[in-house]
C-alpha cells in the first residue's frame, strides 16, 4: 500500500488539505484512497510513536492500519497532521528548525514496514513562520520562545536534509507556502497521487483574495476554461495582482523586536535556502 504522510508543518496550511480531501471523500474512497480524519489519525500515531523510546519497533503495523482504514478496502492512505515533526514548544527546541525531523520521519515510516512512505512537507518563511508559531503556541513571552534559537542559522534545507538522511528511499515532496495560492491544485494532486478533478480547487484563493475579486476570477474561468494547470495559473495569478486580500498576503508581525530589517534580512536567506532545496534531485519540488 501507498502511505502518504503530510508533515504540516506547523501554521502553513492550517488542516485545510485534509478538510479539502475530507471534502472529496466519496470519489477518493471509489478509487482506493482512503483519507482518515485527524480526530482518528492523531490519537493512534501518538500512541504509537510514544511507545518507541528507542528505535526497536516491531515490524507490525496491521493493527494500526486497520484501525486507520476502518473498514475501508484502500490502495493509497493519506494522513495529515501538522504536529507530526515536532509540537508547536519543540519546532524550535534549540538552535535548530524541527530539529527532531530526521528522526521523527525515521519513527513514521518505521510505522509502516512494509509500505511505500511518501512524505509531503510545506515550508515556510521564518520571518513570518517563527511569529506564527509563537501565536499559535502556549507561550506567553516571544523572547522567552526565542531564547537559544539562532535565527540566522534556521534552514529548511537542513530539515530536507535530515529527512533525507533518515528516510533516503522515502519520496519526499516540498513546495513554499506562500506559493500557494497558485500551487494549492498541484499539491492536492500530488498527495493523494492522481489527477482527477477535486472540490475545494480553490480554497486557498477563497482566503486571500476579495470576494468581488473570487466572483469574477470564478466568472472569468466559467468563460475562458482553463485547459491545463499552467494556464489556470496565469489567469489566477492576474487576478491576484488586482484582486489580493493584503492583510492574508502579508500578515503584519506584531512581536517586540521584529524590525524590518530584520524580516527582510531573513526573507533573503529563505529564498537562498529554498534554491538549495529546489537544485536537489531527490526532492520533488512543487513551484508556480
């Protein structure tokens, strides 16, 4: 059976891809894909991962995929949860981004012994990421948060980089959360691994873009269908030039000490860092 796992990460998507998928449900079950939801997902591979202290598991994972598929007969299972690779306290637990990828990744497709594993994961720029985290984390102080993180030194790539070490025969797909707005069909297709037409196509548009702006791209493409993915990013790109909700675009960073200088010097590493992952040719890089 195909696994395939989405790693979150943390405040990129927000579970919209398994609330999309959950959406599809009824034609992804008709051709053997089975999307469990979190509430099922989450409790089971904790209780999993929690009993291995070590890296002794034992190569039986029956019970717990038939306790995921509930019934269900499946070719390609997907399971979604952005805490898979760390909780919101431990993503920067040191100097390091996630830095338990490598060995949580390792713990995940030792699940499935006998499986194919495919990893998906969605990054994200730190100047916005680390804020993000903060806010959607239980702690009270933003410098108490950052307290040992080396900003400067946070690299996606080392996180690709400890995923591939650990998982070197796992596929691994990455893409830019912020390309999403023209990437979201393209991921969708790439996680459940099949081109068929999906619900919910364009949901992260519906986020970022005005409602007047929604209406007549949805106008627009009722016109002009679209006849490949390449074209329909074109014309969305159009519209979001004129169209683009600012405040979802660029959210404002509100944290003490978060200067623009700062943001614009971190912005500058990210994009270094996502040419090094993008130039790799064991990463499947998901691009407008």
């Amino acid at each position: 059976m195909d696994i395939a796992i989405h790693l979150g990460a943390h405040c990129t998507d927000e579970d919209l891809i398994l609330r999309t998928l959950m959406q599809n449900a009824d034609a992804l079950t008709r051709r053997g894909i089975v999307v469990p939801p979190g509430n099922r997902v989450r409790p089971a591979i904790r209780r999993v991962l929690a009993a291995r202290p070590d890296d002794a598991f034992p190569p039986n994972a029956e019970p717990l995929r038939d306790s995921l598929l509930d019934g269900e007969r499946a070719r390609r299972l997907v399971l979604s949860y952005e805490g898979f690779l760390a909780t919101y306290a431990t993503a920067l637990d040191g100097p390091d981004l996630y830095p338990e990828a490598g060995r949580r990744a390792a713990l995940l497709q030792d699940v499935f012994p006998r499986d194919r594993v495919a990893f998906f994961l969605a990054i994200r720029n730190p100047a916005t990421h680390v804020p993000a985290l903060f806010e959607a984390s239980s702690a009270d102080d933003f410098g108490t948060f950052l307290d040992g993180v080396d900003l400067p030194r946070l690299r996606w790539s080392a996180v690709v980089d400890a995923i591939r070490a650990a998982c070197s025969d796992a596929a691994l797909t990455v893409w830019c959360n912020e390309d999403l707005p023209l990437t979201w069909p393209d991921v969708l297709h790439a996680v459940i691994g099949t081109d068929i037409p999906l619900a919910g196509e364009d949901a992260i548009l519906r986020q970022v873009m005005s409602a007047e702006g929604v209406r007549r791209f949805e106008a627009y493409i009722q016109e002009n269908p679209a006849p490949d993915r390449s074209t329909w990013r074109k014309a969305a790109s159009a519209f979001l030039v004129r169209h683009a909700d600012a405040a979802q675009i660029e959210p404002e960073i509100a944290q003490p000490d978060w200067s623009e200088e700062m943001i614009a010097g971190l912005s500058d590493l990210y994009e270094a860092d996502v040419a090094r992952i993008r130039a790799r040719d064991d990463v499947t890089f998901l691009a407008p």
